[in-house]
C-alpha cells in the first residue's frame, strides 16, 4: 500500500442528481475519497448504488440534462475537475485519466479498425506522426497480451472475441500512459477464465506502470484479490473506507456485514444462504435517514431521524453508521453470532 | 403426517443409496447448421452439445457449469425438447421423449418447466402478474376462474410475495420479485422438474441469496427436481448434489459436488476453480492460479482430440489427436480426460 501524503485525486462531497419525469433521483449525495497515487482502490455496491455515476461525474460524463451536478469538488493534480473549462478536462479525460467501460461491444466503434481506434486516442492528446502512433498502437496490443498484433490492428472489434475487446479496451485507456485508470466493471461481461487473464493483466500492469486504478465492481472475490482499499456504497453515499485486509477480516458497516456474510462460501453447505432482507432503497427521495436502515438488523430510533455521515473510526478506517458509538462488531466471515446478526431468511 | 413419514423412512430404509432416475440422457447431441447464400446451402455446423449422457436423480440438483458458448442452455432446451436433438435420446421418468407425439408431449410438458435468467425479459409487460401466473392454468388445467385465482394467490405466497400485488404489472416489481414471479409460474403446475437456466446471473449479491434460499425451501416443499445451470461456481457449490462441468459441448467431469470441489481431476475443472476469485484478500494473496491462454474455440470447427487441448496446460500430444473416452474413475466421479490415471 502506498502512504502518499498528497494523494493523486481528492473528492469531496461530491452530489449528482438527475431530473426525471418521476421526480429527482438522488444518484450521488456527499461522496468524499482519496485515491493514492498508485493505489488500487475497489468501489463495491450494489446496481443503483451509485458506483458508476461517480466515476462519471467526476469526469461530467454524466448528460445533463437530466443529469445535474450540484456540489462537490474533485482536486486532481491542482485542478478541480468539475469547475475546469470544458477545454481542459477534454485534455484530462483519455489523457491522464483513462476508462474502462463494462461492455467491450457497445464501447469500441464497429465500423472503426481496433488500430485507428488506438491511434485516434493519442492523436487527441499526445499528436505526432502517423508511423509513430501507429507503432506506439502496436507496442500497446504487445502490452495488453493480444496474439499477432500485426494483423489483429486491422481487425473490426467484430472479429475479436470479448476478452480480446476488453484488452483493446485497456489498449486505449493505457494509450496516454493516464495517472489514473478508472475501470468500471471491466470483467462482469467475460467469463471465469478470461476474467482471470485480465485480473493477471491488470495486476501486471499496474506494477509496470505504477498508475492508480479505480475498479468498480458488485464482486466481492475480484476485490479480494486486486485492490489496497475497498469503498462500500450503499444508496449513493460512501458507508464503509476500509483497507481491503481489515474489511475482509472485520466488516464495520452492518451492509458490509450482511454483503460478505450472503457469499455462498461464507456458509456451509445445507445451511441456508444469509441473506439481507428487503429491498435497495427508492432514490427517489432526498436521504434524511439512514438508507440501509429499513433493511438493518441493528437499526434504532437514531438511524432513522439521522443520516449518518462518514467517519474515521481508526487512522485507516471510516464508518458512515450509527451504531460505532457502540463496541465493534463482529466480523461476518468468523463465526456464527455474526450470522446471527444479519437477518437469516425470512 | 405422521403416516407419511413412516413411508418416506420405509422408502429410505429399503434403497438407501440409489435414488430414482428421473432424467437420462443418453449420447445428446445438437447441432446448428450454418447455411450460406440464397439458397440456404448448408455449410458447416455449430456443435452446440456433442454427445453429452448424464442422469438427473428425483428430487436432487444438478449443477451444470461452463463458460459461455460450452452449450449448457442448449442441454436444458433440449432437454424440454424446446429444440430437436440432433441424435441421441431424452428419457424422462421412464418414457422417450423424442418418440413422444405433438399431443403426448403437451402431456409431459406440464410436469417440466423452466426458470429463465433475465428476469426482465421473460415475463410479458402487458399481463398482469395474476394472468402470468395464470396461463400455464388455463393451458393445462380446466379450473373456474375463482380456483385459478385462489391458485396464483396461494402461488404468489409460495413465492413469498403479496398476494394482494396479482393486479400489477412486472413492471412494479424489482428484479429479485420479477425471478419469483418467474419461479411462480414455472411451480404452478406441480413439475417434476425445472430447469433453472441462470437464474440469479442477473441479481445483485444480496438479493441472490434470497432468490437460492427460495428455490431450496420449494425443493424440500414440493419435491422438486433442478437443472440447475450456472457459471457461479460458488453458487453451484452451494446448491448441487452432483456438478457436471462442460466445455465446447461435452462433460469434461461429472461427479457429486464435494468429490468435485475437493478432488477436481480434469484440468479444466481445475483451472475454472482456481479462476473464480476466492472473497478473502489472504488466500488470493498466497494460493497459486492457473491462468488459461487464449479462448474458447469455435463450436463450428472444434479442435481435433480433446476440446480442451487447445488451452489445455498439461495437454500432450495425444491429446491433440484422440478423442478422450468417458470413464468413471470411482462410483459417481467420471472424467474425460487421457491425463487422468485410472484407479
């Protein structure tokens, strides 16, 4: 883990909503982070938990409307990201920080070859030659692990197959040599065994090239294996910042909790799974009370008056809940009380 | 009730160790033609399935996992007979189903059903979640409408949703009650079997975990017989009474699921296990992965020899030209694999 005392990126309070015809969905609402530089920092939650609406704030990927940034900050190397003219974040964006979309098909251009579609990247932002890019769009398929790279740069993304697209992919988010990767659900579309191979990858890479990465996921198993920290999000806000180690060991957060106790590994075979009651919360309205507290097993009469905000509960860790005034927990993975906690069937 | 339970301890008592057959599939296969040109000339074929034989045991699981394109939805398919085998034979609580007419296999149908993976594409948005439920009733079953609706509201108990919600549209309803309603309907009619086809591929993490309790508790309630298909080893692990695992149309392994899981004896089973990332920061750190090369190869020109030589990390040149018979290596553990020392 790197301790860097200026970290590479710094959110706060960053609050996105989107105007709809069924009223305001409250998609972000006060996220503050820091990513480290080098750092490999996991975003775990559920769909609609905000994860991917953050990333693309704060990079104003969002379309507004109906999209509407309202507050918040996001310093990378001095600037702020959300205030910049459009000018200048267009250098940021594919520049010094590069991103990984979750469907390889839907986000490489058909009817562009897999080189061009390099090359276009660092024309826009690091313009030289033809021949040059061209080459420097070679040495990248090399990266990446892709066969003949020769032939493949005039392959369609039609004729690769989806872990090839994925590594064309991170071809050209890598192409600027970007500070910082953000790769949302890069591997939810692929199967086992490639998902493996780009996680190897990955892993590679960033030890070769030192660049941070966000990678956004609901698998609690890849961010086991991959990132230094991990950030929980649960109805558009941060409820657990923990270093992966210490998460996995002693979840804080009764939702942490209950995510780790639901894997099938966690239970024994012929018990039934845990599971964590109810339904994820309606964003629709602004969050004046705890948003995990209608499905927490610990809930009391503060959670639903106030909503927690996130705090440091030890020099690594922050915890948005309540119940930290109250001693630890236990952790969902050692024994049984842990089980006990988090609500079992029905 | 008490008078059922002796009966069910007599059954046991009397065969201990051999549960009824209820599926056997014998040398399945299922191939696609390729056609080209105006004139539809057939080129080629997809071999989606390629002479997979397995049993189904009354009232267990199997799990049947693969990666994409290994042709496990096809088996289930064909399994219904929702697609014609190519060759080979279904044989379904004692009767074949290839031989079964139009009229004969409306009859077997209702006691075979299917649960799909997504949950918002399989229920039609314009019926309401009582005529959802409803169809297979009417289909099937000759009932006044007032049995029918005291069905689906027992039903939708089952299920664990409000009975009071029969009037809404699937659209009112998360993802995790759209797969019960799917569930719903898929038990209404007192299967035999199901075949659950991903059915919480499309499911968060916490809502997973309630859809596979329900579908345990309704096993143990009605008896109920699964195929259950998935890529989520983790989840099969959890869910199965054997596993058979597939790769490019052919069972690599078969074998009850803790003889699997703790003795893996194929390299592909291997290899799948030590791909799925294990939730646990210190055993990612230490245990050792086997990383496969390159992709799943075409199921319309599928390598010489063994399926899985082309990626295979022990493979040797025989198996790059001999197709690997299927053995059973101890009672309940078969493997195809020439690597693998008989015992």
């Amino acid at each position: 883990m790197t301790v860097d005392p200026t970290p590479v990126l710094r959110v706060t309070d960053l609050t996105t909503r989107f105007n709809t015809q069924d009223g305001t969905v409250h998609a972000v609402n006060g996220v503050s982070f820091d990513l480290a530089d080098g750092e490999v920092l996991g975003v775990v939650g559920e769909s609609g938990s905000g994860k991917s609406v953050t990333m693309m704030s704060l990079l104003r990927l969002i379309p507004t409307p109906p999209g509407e940034i309202l507050a918040g900050q996001a310093i990378f190397e001095g600037d702020d990201l959300l205030s910049m003219d459009l000018g200048d974040l267009r250098k940021v964006r594919g520049g010094k920080v590069g991103f990984i979309f979750q469907d390889p098909m839907t986000s490489l251009n058909p009817v562009v070859t897999v080189g061009d579609q390099i090359v276009e990247s660092l024309a826009v932002h690091q313009p030289g030659r033809r021949k040059a890019m061209r080459l420097r769009a070679l040495e990248l398929l090399q990266l990446v692990g892709i066969p003949s790279p020769e032939e493949r740069l005039r392959c369609y993304p039609y004729e690769l197959s989806g872990g090839m697209r994925q590594r064309v992919m991170i071809a050209i988010a890598l192409a600027c040599n970007p500070k910082v990767l953000v790769a949302d659900e890069p591997t939810t579309a692929l199967d086992v065994t490639i998902q493996a191979q780009i996680l190897e990858l990955v892993k590679g890479l960033r030890e070769k090239l030192g660049m941070a990465v966000i990678w956004i996921t609901h698998d609690l198993g890849v961010v086991a294996g991959l990132v230094d920290r991990v950030l929980v999000m649960y109805g558009g806000q941060i409820v657990e910042d923990a270093p992966v180690d210490e998460f996995y060991a002693q979840p804080r957060h009764p939702y942490s909790q209950g995510l780790l106790a639901s894997l099938p590994s966690a239970t024994s075979r012929g018990d039934k799974l845990v599971n964590i009651q109810g339904q994820p919360p309606d964003l629709r309205s602004a969050p004046a009370s705890c948003s995990f507290a209608p499905r927490c097993p610990h809930a009391f009469d503060r959670c639903d008056r106030e909503n927690p905000v996130l705090a440091a509960v030890s020099a690594t860790r922050k915890v948005a809940c309540w119940l930290d005034e109250v001693p630890v927990l236990v952790g969902a993975q050692s024994d049984e009380t842990a089980k006990g906690q988090v609500g079992h069937g029905r | 009730m008490d008078a059922e339970m002796t009966v069910v301890q007599e059954q046991a008592a009397e065969a201990p160790e051999m549960p009824e057959v209820l599926v056997s599939v014998r040398d399945l296969k299922k191939h696609f033609p390729v056609t080209k040109g105006a004139l539809r000339r057939k080129v080629g074929a997809v071999r989606a399935v390629d002479g997979v034989s397995f049993d189904i045991m009354r009232g267990q699981t199997l799990g049947l996992v693969g990666e994409s394109g290994s042709g496990k939805s096809t088996i289930g398919r064909t399994l219904l007979r929702l697609e014609e085998p190519t060759e080979g034979t279904v044989v379904f609580d004692g009767g074949d189903m290839a031989e079964l007419s139009a009229r004969g296999l409306r009859k077997v149908r209702p006691r075979m059903q299917m649960v799909f993976q997504d949950p918002h594409a399989c229920l039609n948005p314009r019926m309401t979640v009582s005529s959802i439920i409803g169809e297979p009733l009417v289909e099937h079953l000759s009932m006044t409408s007032r049995e029918r609706n005291e069905r689906v509201e027992e039903l939708l108990g089952l299920v664990g949703l409000n009975p009071e919600h029969a009037n809404r549209y699937p659209h009112e309803f998360s993802g995790g009650q759209r797969q019960r309603i799917g569930i719903a309907r898929a038990i209404s009619l007192n299967p035999d079997l199901i075949v659950c086809d991903e059915p919480i591929a499309a499911l968060d993490v916490s809502i997973q975990a309630q859809v596979v309790n329900l579908m345990e508790e309704l096993q143990d309630l009605l008896g109920l017989t699964y195929l259950f298909i998935s890529h989520d080893l983790g989840m099969i692990r959890h869910i199965a009474d054997r596993v058979a695992v597939m790769y490019l149309g052919r069972i690599m392994e078969l074998a009850d699921v803790d003889s699997l899981y703790d003795n893996p004896l194929h390299p592909y089973t291997r290899a799948l296990q030590s791909s799925a990332p294990v939730p646990d920061p210190a055993v990612e750190a230490t245990r050792e992965k086997i990383v496969l090369e390159g992709d799943i190869p075409s199921p319309s020109s599928p390598p010489p020899g063994c399926v899985f030589s082309t990626r295979c990390p022990e493979a040797v040149d025989r198996c790059r030209s001999e197709v690997p018979v299927w053995r059973e290596v101890s009672p309940g553990h078969g493997v195809a694999c020439h690597l693998v020392p008989a015992i």
